[in-house]
C-alpha cells in the first residue's frame, strides 16, 4: 500500500441472530440494554513479554541503544492512556498472555521453589501497568499449576488479587493449585471478588463513558503437550472446536445485550489468530498473542512508528480478516519483550457495529527509555522510565542478576544453540554441536552419580545414551554460545540458564527395548523442515532418518495427560546404532535381539511432553538434578586454561560446528 495516506477501514456492519447456548449463562442485572451511544474504544495491549523486564540493545547504524524494559512500557502505556481519555475514548488494557518465561531473570523469582515467600517479579510489575485483563498463555503453565498460582495471587498488593485471569476454554477446578482462584465462569464487573479472578470471559463496563464490552479468550489447543498445566482442562482439542466453543460464549453476550465484543487469543501464530476469526461472527476487533509477530500500520512512517534497526515486519497493523458472515474484523498483535505498546482505536455506532478503525492513531507505539542515543538518532517519542519499577523492582531484580555474571568456564568452541528453521541450522531441526553439548552432560552427570543412585555403571553391557529436546534448549540470550560470539569466550551461570532456564528435572529410562527407541525417533523425526520442539539432541547413539518416509502421527492429548495415542506408526526411521556400532534398527526395521538401553532426558520429555507417546506410556525415575546443572558440572569437568578456567578445547571432535555425524536426514 502507498504510505502516508489517511485511509480509512469502514467495516460491515450486518448484525446476525445470537444462538442461546447452554452452560454460559450471563446475569440479567449485568446486561446493558441502554447501552446505545456511539463511542471509540482505545484498545492498549500487548502479548509474550516473557520476564524480558530490563531493557535490551540494539544497533541502528553505527550507535547502539537501549529500548523496551517494564519501567518505560509503563510510561508509555500511561501516556496513550491519558491521551485516549482526553480525546474522550473508552479503555481496554490487556495482556494476551507470555507473561514470563524461563529465564534466569524469572528464576530470581524462585518458581521450582515450592515453599518460597519471594512474590514473583513479573507479577509485581504487570500489577503495576493498570491491565483490565490478563489471559493466559501457554508459558503460564511451563513452571506448573503451583507457580502460576502463586504468580497470580502476587497481583494483590493487599488481600486477594481482582484483576480478571482469563482463558475461555480452560477449566480449573481438578488444579488444586488453582481451584481456590476460579471465579464465575464469566465475569460481570471489572474487579472480580478478592481472590475469585480466574473466569472465562468478562464482561468490561468503561468507567467514564459507560459503555459496555464482552471479551471472550482462548489459549492455544497444544497446551498439554508444549507445556504443564497439571490437572488444568483444556475444553478443546482443536480450532473447530475451539470456535464452537467461543462462539457459543460470544452468542450468549449479544443475547444479553453486550453488542460490542473483543476477542483475545493465544494461540502461538497470527495465522491461528486469523483461522479462528474467519470461523466466527459478531466479534468486532481481534488480539493475537503467542506468535510475537510485529506489524505496523500503512499510515505512519517507520521513522516514527518502529525501532530503528528493527526487522522488517511481517504484516499490516491491523490485519484485516473476513469472519463467518463476510464482516471484517480489524485483528492485531505486537512484537514481544516490551518492544511496543499496542493500540488501535476502533469506532462504533450506537447499534454497537464497527463503523471504523481510526488509522491516524492506530499503530504500535515504540518503547523506548531517554537517552542520549534515543536523542541522537531523533526518537521524539522516547520516555522516562516509571521511577519506582526502574529503582524499587528492577533494583531487587538486578541484584539477584549479578550473582550469575561470574565466568565459570571458558570455550573454545562458537556452539550453535539457535532454535533453527527451514533455511538456518538449529536444535529443532538438526543435529548441532550445542544440542550434543547439552546431551553428552547428561550423560556425565549419570556417571557422576550413577554409584549413589544406585544405578548400574555405564559399560558396554549396560549402554547409556541421551535424548534432550529441542524445545527445551532456549534462545533468551541469542543463537550461540559463548553468547558473545566470539572465541575464546567465557561462560557464566546466566548463559546455562538462559539456555536450559526450565525446572527440567534429570530423568532415566530403564531397558528401554529398540521398538521403544524406534518409536521415539519416528516421532523426533516427524517434524517438517522448519523444525518443531519435539526434535531431539542426542548422545550415545546414531540415527538416520529420511523426509520421504511417512511421519508418526499422534492424537491429542486425553485431560491430565501431555501425550495421546499413536496414530500412525511412522516409518521415517532408518538407522538407529549405539555409539559402539550396535544395531538396534536396520533398513527401517527393528534389529531382532537388540539390547535393551537406558535412556537419560529431561522430566518434561519423560512425562511424554511434546505428545512423546512412547515415553509417556513407560515408566522413569526423575531426580532432582536440574537439566542445567548437568552442563554446569560438565561444563567445570573440562581441563583447565592458563587462566584457571575449565575450557571446551577447539580440538574436541564431537563438537565440530556441524555436528560429528549423531543425526543424519536423507531424501
């Protein structure tokens, strides 16, 4: 589209027959039936934050600069809030869920600590933005039920916590870390009763202008097998009934009166977003989350709307998207990590119909802190941060940050820990020398202390190997390691948890048998070429896998389980053979007398995370060595440099930059 030229969305405005539909049943006295002034709603929001609350660099020409953090998001959330209000506007502010992520800045906040007083950080500073909503994401649930229950209830700054937690296919009432929270299943005010917030939808009535919106949410069907929502329900197994179920909520709200409804969704992808709006009708504006996409506006000049240096965006803010009945609904997201602020002003008619989306103030506003660099590269929309985040919160927070600077190790070694894709190597899509890294120390760490867990040595009659995802292995830090890209360079305990920043816990296998092992790696060897977290980095073993064959298929997930039933077999499996030479598969088909093979990973992936079918049917034992503190062990167990640091030398084989030949993919 032509730039800098004032255009204007006029959306359809067809009203359609709401269905009445069981089991969302809206109170009479909370309907609005005089509700029928035109008004423009603000809508601010912004989606997978992920612990990210300390600004970041970035380079724009030859000056580098600082931007993002939680203290300057605050102050510009603040600062188009005011300005929306002058202009008369209603008010929607919400967080379409990512609200933290493993990471070591989130490990400041103790989340594998069952009994731990600290309130988590990210809680503290979400509390302190003035969300509306907030609605979960799949990484709510990555350090279980009991952290994120202990994470909500840190909204209260006194008592129970009253900002609405939404999430409209979900059910809580088998968590018990959650159970004590759940609220009605729709909220009618915009404080919920202290400590009964966590609801389905809501039903928002803005404070100066009276006007009155249904907003109904929507997490992502993968959540059983991505993450770790304990005995958490989710009601729906995939987007049509994803839709079905969201349209019966939005049905019951235009029923009652409620006209003007905003959907809000986490499903990991805008295109995801997209598929379930097109599959609606009588939701009037749309905010994605989970897939960190960033748009921009074809109305405002980049100069003033991205961050200089940005990447290129990947679509037009707002996106627009043709519904069930052939209406367009204005959808929008954000880039993540506190980049940008969202908000698009949408206008309605006092029917409650869409009549326009105002393009003049509808784009993503930068974030970014004064500085002389924000000065000198002419940012006239820089801020300063919130005095009390930048110095109370952030202060705690970097405190805890220092005491992971100190270098332990030292490598010789650049090792490729990029997440990887259909064009660029990475732990979800190839072998890589980061990922055999990262598996060959759980391999150590079962040597360490096989003799006091009782477990029989390692040796050719008992062979060990090791499998880690490549979902697990993270990119919070950047693609490499050392994380300063150079070599020699050091190692400190922040880039191993960065790296592997879960509450992995160690896992073993015992006599897995080789039909096992195979249908473990039929479903690795699954992914498309873009890659996918099930992937598997491994130690111990070979295998050979080929993109013709027929990819294991598996079902999803039945309630309180991360893994469903095979499907389809597989058969892209070609090779599998012990580092020894031992065949356990040939030619495709399991080796007849093959030994049976004690298999090291993670507790995610033994609890058949990532839909590992195989691993979740048999039975492990799960220790509680963390998946990082084994590379930090093998990491100190290498010899030591001139300097005193335990160093991965250049000349160690298995970790050439393409791998040593663990994993192989043919046609």
């Amino acid at each position: 589209m032509t730039r800098n030229r004032l255009t204007r969305i006029v959306l359809g405005c067809a009203a359609t027959l709401a269905v009445v539909a069981t089991g969302f049943v809206v109170p009479a006295a909370s309907a609005s039936k005089t509700d029928t002034k035109a008004v423009t709603l603000t809508l601010l929001h912004n989606n997978d934050g992920e612990s990210s609350l300390d600004t970041s660099t970035l380079r724009s020409g030859t000056t580098t600069y600082r931007y993002g953090g939680i203290a300057a998001f605050k102050s510009v959330f603040d600062r188009e809030k005011a300005l929306a209000r002058a202009a008369g506007n209603a008010v929607f502010g919400v967080y379409a869920g990512d609200s933290f992520l493993a990471s070591k800045t989130l490990i400041c906040s103790q989340p594998a600590v069952a009994d731990s007083k600290i309130k988590p950080y990210d809680a503290l500073a979400l509390r302190e933005i003035g969300y509306d909503a907030l609605v979960l994401g799949n990484h709510e649930f990555d350090y279980s039920p009991s952290f994120l229950g202990r994470y909500l209830k840190a909204f209260a700054k006194n008592g129970k916590p009253t900002i609405p937690v939404l999430s409209g296919n979900m059910e809580f009432k088998s968590e018990p870390a959650l159970a004590d929270l759940i609220g009605p299943v729709g909220q009618t005010s915009n404080k919920a009763a202290p400590g009964k917030n966590l609801s389905q939808w809501m039903i928002y009535t803005d404070e100066e202008t009276g006007a009155k919106f249904g907003v109904v949410t929507a997490i992502t069907p993968l959540l059983p097998t991505i993450s770790s929502p304990g005995k958490s329900k989710l009601l729906t197994a995939n987007i049509n009934a994803l839709a079905a179920r969201v349209q019966r909520q939005v049905n019951q709200l235009t029923k009652q009166g409620v006209t003007k409804i905003i959907l809000v969704s986490h499903l990991q992808d805008l295109n995801n977003d997209k598929a379930l709006v097109a599959r609606l009708k009588d939701v009037d504006v749309a905010v994605g989350g989970g897939g960190d996409e960033l748009l921009q506006s074809d109305y405002i000049a980049n100069s003033f709307e991205l961050l200089p240096g940005e990447s290129a965006p990947v679509g037009t803010y707002p996106t627009n998207v043709t519904d069930a009945t052939g209406k367009v609904v204005p959808v929008v997201t954000t880039s993540g990590n506190y980049k940008y602020v969202g908000r698009v002003d949408v206008m309605f008619d006092k029917k409650g119909n869409v009549t326009e989306v105002v393009k003049a103030t509808s784009f993503p506003r930068r974030v970014v802190p004064t500085s002389g660099e924000s000065v000198g590269l002419g940012i006239t929309d820089a801020v300063s941060p919130n005095f009390d985040l930048q110095t109370k919160l952030l202060g705690k927070v970097n405190a805890c940050l220092a005491g992971f600077t100190t270098p332990f190790a030292k490598s010789e070694v650049l090792f490729n820990t990029a997440r990887g894709s259909a064009t660029l190597a990475g732990v979800r899509t190839v072998e890589t020398n980061g990922g055999n890294l990262v598996a060959d120390s759980f391999v150590y760490l079962y040597d360490q202390v096989a003799s006091k867990e009782g477990f029989a040595a390692r040796s050719a009659t008992n062979p060990v190997v090791a499998v880690q995802n490549g979902g697990g292995i993270r990119q919070n830090a950047g693609d490499l390691l050392p994380v300063s890209g150079a070599v020699p360079g050091t190692i400190n305990r922040g880039n191993t948890f960065d790296l592997l920043p879960f509450d992995n816990r160690f896992a073993l296998f015992t006599d897995m048998n080789a039909t096992q092992l195979k249908e473990v790696f039929e479903r690795s060897c699954a992914i498309g070429t873009s890659g996918g977290g099930q992937f598997l980095q491994i130690s111990g073993l070979k295998v050979t896998c080929k993109r013709s064959g027929t990819a294991q298929v598996v079902g999803s997930p039945p309630v309180g389980l991360q893994y469903g039933a095979v499907t389809t077999a597989g058969s892209r499996v070609v090779t599998l053979t012990l580092a020894d030479g031992t065949k356990l598969v040939d030619n495709g088909a399991v080796v007849a007398g093959a030994p049976a093979v004690d298999v090291i990973t993670n507790s995610f992936t033994a609890g058949g995370g990532d839909n590992f079918a195989t691993f979740g049917a048999a039975s492990s034992k799960v220790l509680g060595y963390s998946y990082e503190e084994a590379l930090y062990r093998y990491l100190l167990s290498f010899p030591k440099g001139a300097d005193g640091l335990p160093t991965v030398p250049a000349s160690d084989a298995r970790y050439k930059s393409g791998g040593e030949g663990r994993i192989t993919w043919v046609s």
